[in-house]
C-alpha cells in the first residue's frame, strides 16, 4: 500500500479524499444525501475502546488499513459462484465487491413490483426511493453509516406491493472478491401493507484475503406486513466487517430475524428495531461461531415505541481459541408502550481457556404496566453431559463436537429455507470436529 495513516482523522480524510474522486453526475437525485453524509463523516470520528458502545472492541487496526474503494473489474462466471447459490430460489441479486452484476442475477417473480439494483431503477422510482433511503438508517451519530451512504452507488432494492405474499425468498448475494479494498453494500426492502416476503441477506468470499465490508440495511414493514430475514456473515477470515440494520414495523407488522456471523477476523453488527406501531411483534435469533483470534461483537436495540407489543431476542455464541464474542442488547420501553412483552436471552459457550465472552443484556423501562425479562450465562460443555456420551460408546472429543453442534443447531434449525441451512448445518458441523 502507497498510503499510509496515523490516526482515525487521517484515515476518513482519505476515505473523502478517494470519494471526491466519483462523478457528481452519479444518482442526481441521491446527491443531497450522499452530501449530508459527508457533511456528516466530517464532524465525526471513528469510535474507540474510551466509547462505551465499543469499549469490547478495539478497530484502531482500521486506520492502518487504507483500502480504497472497490472497482467494478469482476469476470466471475456462475461456475465460480454456484456454490453460494441456493435452490429453489429463483430471485437473486448478486452483487460483486459491491457492484451490481446483472449476468450473475435472476429476477423471476412478477409479483414484486420493484426488485433490483437502485442504480437502474432511480430514475423510474424516485418517489418512492427518496421517502425511504436514508430515513431508517440515520448517519448523524454513527460513522460508519456515514460512510456508506457518502459511497452510495449500487444497491439491493426490494419492493413488496400491499398484499403480496412472496413465496420463495430473495436472495441478495455479497460477494467478495478483491483484496485490500473497501465496499459499501446497500440494501433498501420496503413491505406493503398484508404483504409477505422472505429475505436472505448473504456476504461470502471467493477467497481468504483482507479487505473491508461497511454495510447498511433498512427494512420498513407496513400494517399487517410479514418479513422473515436471515442474515449470514461468513467472510473471509482476514477480512473486516462492520454492519447496520435498521427496521421500523408498523401496526400489527411482523419481523424475523435469524443472523449467522462466523467470518472476518473483526467484525461489528449494529440491528437497531423501532416498533412504532401497536400490536407489533419481532422475534430475533443470533449466533456467532469464531475461533483463532476472531473478534465479532453484536449490538442490538429494541425499541418499543407503541402499546401492547411483543419481542422475544436469543443470541448465542461459542467460542474457542483466543477469540473474542461480545454481546450487548439493549430493550428499551417508553412510557407509552403499556402492554408490552418482551423477553432476551444471551447463551455463551466457551470452548477454551483462552476464550473469551462480554454479554451485557439490558432494560430501560419507562413504563409500569409491561412483563419484561432478561438473563444471561457463560460457561464452558457440561462435564457430566460428556459423561454420559461417553458411557454410551462415544469418544471424549466426538461427545463435545456433539454437544456444541447441538448448541448452534437450535438456532440453524430455525431457518426456513431448507437449502441454506443444509448449507450452514454442513459449515458448523465441519467447525465444530475441528475443535
């Protein structure tokens, strides 16, 4: 690298310095935005362990990393892809270190009113676009956000007209295949009214080499609508992945939520979910599978904004090596949200001395007539669980790959669509013998 930095300020000063460098033709009707957000880079820093959202997590690596960003040179083939590829599953946008590749997606389904890359369909859907983008996600106090709506090109974008039920899942497909370089995926999935629709948010890596992945998501369900999105970050092991999700729900609207994390040697995931309507409900699961010297931290927040809703979060994690988990949600209650039910649960298994594990579970209550519960547990494979396997023939090591597949499984078998959780059954199965 011919670059080089010294501190978090020198290295967005070069992350503005190589954006300067993109056409102010590009998206006309995106560049308030995109100006707002540089606006907004520049009165920010990157967060540090003095923060205390990030006080678990240390990315000053980052600003030795300067990657510029990703150019669209892709010559993947399907064969090259083809593996990541789900069945029965016919709508796919794939989208290479970042760029819309139209030869490598299929778009079958015409119920979907809109489904594509936002680079082709601003200019036809401009309303509709610029009354969402942007408006879930804020960028005002998270740099990172920022900085992808600052690099906002290409983008998944997903529109489900008012009662429209989506049978087979979309799949997006964020594929890494450059070295040294930054990308800024987007994703925009807007449910209509009495609609339904199944969402597979899915980044791999043709290769286990370093770059940077900054993402964004926004999801907004309206009234009655139904979204189930399983999120699956299995990157390369030297990679850098930081992530937000923001998802607002509507009147008596329903969010799923399963997210997968077990690649990048860093990475970070900020799910941020507003139930601004009544009788809302989301349900959200996690895992997180690292090993070696892995760091992956998870934050989310649950806002109950209106009355009588329901939320019920489980995150788990299993740790080995030296690497590092962190966990930290957050469910809030504001004093209009009466009749609220929620429940979060934060299960943690260590499979080595070394390991290490930060849960910090969390209510913030404002309201008096509400049934919220929390709890969390660390611990490592019960001995007498390994015990009793051994009395039944197995061997010490085959009784605990056993007990932690079983462990991740509870969390995998909730995935609805039975060929990517073939697929992740397979990943955590080979993990878990290698312990």
């Amino acid at each position: 690298m011919s670059n080089s930095v010294t501190n978090s300020n020198d290295y967005l000063q070069y992350l503005l310095k190589s954006w300067s460098a993109k056409s102010a033709s590009e998206l006309t009707g995106l560049n308030q935005l995109r100006a707002s957000a540089i606006d907004s880079v520049g009165t920010q820093k990157l967060p540090n362990k003095h923060d205390e959202e990030w006080r678990f997590t240390d990315i000053s690596p980052l600003t030795r990393l300067t990657y510029p960003p990703s150019q669209q040179q892709s010559r993947l083939q399907f064969s090259d892809i083809d593996k990541f590829c789900l069945q029965n599953t016919t709508n796919r946008l794939v989208f290479v270190d970042n760029h819309y590749s139209p030869d490598l997606s299929n778009v079958a389904d015409s119920q979907i009113q809109i489904l594509g890359n936002l680079h082709s369909l601003m200019s036809s859907h401009a309303s509709t676009i610029e009354s969402h983008l942007g408006h879930y996600a804020k960028f005002d106090h998270d740099i990172f956000t920022a900085l992808n709506t600052a690099f906002l090109h290409d983008s998944a974008l997903i529109i489900v007209p008012a009662k429209t039920c989506i049978t087979e899942p979309i799949h997006l497909l964020f594929i890494a295949s450059q070295q040294e370089v930054s990308s800024y995926p987007r994703s925009l999935v807007v449910s209509g009214p009495d609609s339904k629709v199944t969402l597979i948010e899915d980044y791999v890596s043709i290769n286990q080499s370093s770059y940077i992945t900054n993402t964004v998501t926004e999801i907004r369900l309206a009234a009655h609508a139904q979204v189930e999105h399983i999120r699956v970050q299995r990157d390369s092991k030297q990679a850098h992945h930081l992530a937000n999700c923001a998802v607002s729900l509507a009147d008596s609207s329903q969010y799923q939520s399963i997210c997968v994390s077990l690649g990048a040697r860093i990475s970070r995931y900020n799910l941020e979910v507003q139930l601004t309507g009544e009788n809302s409900n989301c349900t959200i699961d996690g895992l997180t599978l690292i090993s070696g010297q892995q760091l992956s931290d998870t934050h989310t927040s649950i806002d109950h904004v209106k009355p009588n809703c329901t939320s019920r979060q489980q995150h788990k994690c299993i740790v080995d090596g030296t690497a590092h988990a962190v966990f930290n949600g957050k469910i809030k209650v504001r004093p209009q949200a009466q009749q609220t039910n929620s429940s979060q649960s934060s299960r943690n298994l260590l499979l080595s001395n070394t390991a290490k594990v930060d849960t910090k579970p969390q209510l913030e209550i404002f309201a008096d007539d509400v049934k919220c519960a929390h709890g969390a547990t660390v611990g490592q494979l019960d001995s007498e669980e390994i015990f009793y396997l051994e009395s039944r023939g197995l061997s010490k090591t085959t009784a605990r790959n056993l007990l932690t597949y079983a462990f991740a499984a509870d969390v995998i078998n909730r995935i609805p669509v039975a060929s990517l959780k073939q697929q992740l059954e397979q990943i955590v199965l080979n993990q878990t013998q290698g312990i």
